[in-house]
C-alpha cells in the first residue's frame, strides 16, 4: 500500500494462516510461506497416525463421501457458509455417518451422545492448506522458515522484552503507525550506533596493534 507494489512472496506464522488471506494471496499471484494452526502437528505421528482424524480418511472427491475406518460411507448432508470478523464467507461442507450404532470402534472414533458421528470440512481452507504446506516444505520454504526466527521475531523480542514496548499507547491505525514508526526508528538508530561503535573499536585495536 505504501509502495504501490506487492510482493511476490508472503512469510508469515501461522496467525495469519486463514482461508482469507490464503485466498488473497493466490488471487493476486503471491507465494503463500505461511503456517497455519496445525502445520507443526501433522508432522506427528500421533496425528499422521490417527485414523479417526477426518483428515486422515478417505475422501472420495468424485462422489463427495467420506469412509471411516469401519469402512461406512459418510455422506454429504448439508452445507454452511461462516462469516468471519471481517465478513469473509467460507463454505463448510457437513458429513454424517450411515449408522454408527454397535460399532466396536464408536468409543475411540467419537464421543457425542448422538448415535452418528457428524463432520465438517472446508475443501477450499484445506486446498490452500496443502498448497501452503508444500511451499513450506520445499528448499526456499525451509530457508525462509529459518530465516524469520533470525529476522523478525529477534527485532520484535528485542523491543518488547529488553526495552519494555509491550503496548501502543496511542489509539486509530494512523497513530498506531506513526508511534511504531518511532520505535522502530529507535531501534534502528540502536543498532546504527552498536554497528560504529564496533567499527571504531576495531580500528583501535589495529592502531594499537600496529
């Protein structure tokens, strides 16, 4: 907004991982590196493991069902469109077993007290989910994963933990802005002077050992 032009790639963590910026982002032609909530878990095993997760079963695409671990077909019943703080409108689609009554599994698959276990799935929020997750994984997703560490969330520890800016005090984006503007311009004068200091102190440490 500032600079008239946008980035070709976004690195962010997983607070910003929803489907709204997920689908921003791909509209207009940007690289999504961003986390989103259970990005970390489903490298477990106790996730990658679990067959009850609807994640982890069977979808059949062409004929919209889901088979549970019994092998049930769980069939589509209905459809919802969530709208978020912001007004972004999701789709969630909702799956409902045949019958789950007697099922040897039913105490470790779900713990309703209704006699059919019900899911719900966001085929749009998880094919952005997967385009992320294999960004992530790949050679510069994981330079830029260990980058941010270094890069960012250093900068933002050093202002909010060594010199105690841990809230804005002044209230509109406009002055929230320019009071940033002042931190980080503090900030970088900081680390302008440690960068001279150090230069000047190896200078004299050549003039000495000269």
């Amino acid at each position: 907004e500032r600079y008239g032009t946008q980035s070709d790639e976004v690195v962010a963590d997983s607070g910003y991982g929803n489907e709204a910026n997920y689908a921003y982002m791909e509209s207009n032609g940007i690289d999504a590196y961003v986390k989103y909530n259970m990005f970390h878990a489903e490298t477990k095993c106790r996730y990658a493991d679990n067959s009850f997760l609807v994640q982890n079963m069977h979808y059949n695409a062409s004929e919209d069902y889901y088979v549970c671990p019994m092998g049930q077909h769980m069939e589509r019943c209905g459809t919802w469109h969530p709208v978020s703080d912001l007004g972004y409108r999701s789709e969630v689609a909702v799956y409902r077993a045949v019958n789950c009554k007697g099922c040897p599994l039913r105490g470790m698959c779900y713990k309703s007290r209704y006699d059919r276990r019900t899911v719900e799935v966001n085929h749009t929020a998880n094919g952005f989910k997967k385009r992320a997750r294999e960004l992530l994984t790949s050679e510069r997703g994981m330079m830029h994963r260990s980058n941010r560490p270094i890069e960012p969330e250093a900068v933002f520890g050093d202002i909010k933990f060594n010199h105690g800016f841990r809230r804005f005090r002044l209230k509109s984006n406009r002055k929230v802005r320019v009071e940033f503007g002042l931190v980080a311009l503090a900030h970088n004068l900081r680390k302008y002077s440690a960068i001279l200091s150090e230069r000047i102190m190896g200078q004299n440490t050549v003039c000495a050992t000269v």
